[in-house]
C-alpha cells in the first residue's frame, strides 16, 4: 500500500473515530452539511461572536426555510459588523442580536440604568441616538434588506407616560426611530412597516411587566422571507375559500 493511501486512511479512520464521539446535534450538523454544503449554512449557526452583554438566539421554527445561502452570509458578516461597532461603547448592555429564519432581529432596550429615551417620551437620549444612528451606517451599507421597526412597552406605568397611552407611546417611538435611522443613511425604500405594539408582545420567558419589554425592534428581512410573505398573502386573497368580513 502506497503511503499517501495508508496516510489518507488513518484521516478517514480518525474522522469516523471523532464523529463516534460527538452528540446527536453534531452529527445531524455533518450529516446536513455533506446532503447539501449551502443549507448547512441556515441552521444551526447563528453567526455571531457571544459575549455577556449581547445574546444571539436562533428560532428553529418559522414560516420561511428557502434562505439564499448567499443572503444569509451577508446577514451574518452584518451582525458581526455590528456587534464590533456597538462593543466600542463598554457600557452597552442593551442590545440583543438574534439570526432567524426570517432575518436579522435587532432587539434594543430603554433600561432604566441606561435607557434610550427620555422617561416615557419618544425622545432619544443621547446613548440611543448614538445606539439608532450606529445602526443606521451599518444597515445603510445593505440596500437590499428590507426594515421593519417595532414599538413595545411593558405593562406597567412607565414613569412621564402620563402624557402618552401605551398605543400611543409605542408607535412614537418605533416611528422616532425610524426617522433616525433615515437621517443617518437609511434609504426611506428600504422600511416597509413601522409598528406600536403597547404591551401586548412581551419577551418570550419574561413576565408582562418586566422593564426588558420596553424596546424597540429593527428587524432587517431577507428578500426570500418578504417574497415569501407576499406570495401567502396573494394565495389567501386568491383561494375560493377565502371570507371577507363586512364592516
């Protein structure tokens, strides 16, 4: 037996002999990987570097499975861009970053110890501008991506909202947030929906009043998973089963 083949089967045996020893997710993980290299990409790996100020999670379920590949690498060196850019600030503690199926979720908390508006106003401090407007010179640099921006609130008064209902409050803010992100470089085609959602959203695992549901969410949506969503929504309207409700 020639060296290069006796060399070549030691690798083989030593790679057998590893994957013998991996868990389940692991080996699921190589297996995918060899079936197809390019949908390995969207699933298990959410692509960014963790530390204990920003958490990355990835949601297995969701209504769009057929990513680019292309797309979703994109997404990822754009998530690692910004959590470069927002660790130049030591005391940012505010910002969740989460790879879905969907696209980027870009979560960013008014923390009462570092908020990002004033007390119960639309008003940006100086930190979130400094947060929204770094966001904005990374998201500018993907023209491609759509925005999505969303209000939330928790259920408790926050202090100052006397002047704002929980609707209101919400829909401000998700609106103020956008205008920044439009005055820092953001074309105004990219953002397709500006919502208040009050307090009827929560965080996932966190009680209704909890102060980590006063935020503001950026989702940026890969172009398959808003393809996706108009071409449901043309088969719904378009289905013969299809109601309307009268007003």
């Amino acid at each position: 037996m020639a060296y290069a083949d006796f060399v070549t089967a030691m690798m083989a045996l030593f790679l057998c002999l590893w994957l013998a020893s991996q868990d389940v997710k692991i080996k699921e993980a190589v297996e995918r990987a060899f079936r197809n290299p390019f949908s390995s990409v969207t699933k298990e790996s959410v692509g960014l570097i963790p530390n204990k100020d920003m958490s990355a999670t990835f949601q297995q379920q969701g209504h769009f499975q057929s990513v680019s590949a292309v797309e979703m690498e994109t997404m990822r060196h754009l998530s690692e861009d910004l959590s470069k850019l927002l660790r130049q600030n030591e005391d940012v503690t505010t910002i969740r970053i989460a790879l879905t199926p969907e696209g980027l979720n870009i979560d960013i908390f008014d923390k009462a110890q570092k908020p990002i508006f004033q007390p119960g106003t639309p008003t940006f401090t100086d930190y979130g501008s400094w947060v929204f407007s770094t966001l904005a010179w990374e998201i500018s640099r993907y023209p491609t991506f759509h925005v999505e921006i969303e209000g939330h609130t928790e259920s408790k008064t926050d202090p100052g909202t006397q002047e704002h209902d929980k609707w209101d409050l919400s829909t401000e803010r998700a609106n103020a947030a956008r205008r920044i992100l439009t005055d820092s470089g953001v074309a105004d085609r990219q953002v397709f929906k500006v919502s208040g959602f009050a307090d009827t959203a929560p965080m996932a695992g966190y009680p209704p009043d909890a102060e980590i549901n006063r935020r503001v969410t950026v989702l940026l949506k890969l172009k398959e998973s808003v393809d996706a969503l108009s071409d449901q929504n043309e088969a719904a309207n378009s289905s013969p089963n299809a109601t309307t409700t009268p007003q």
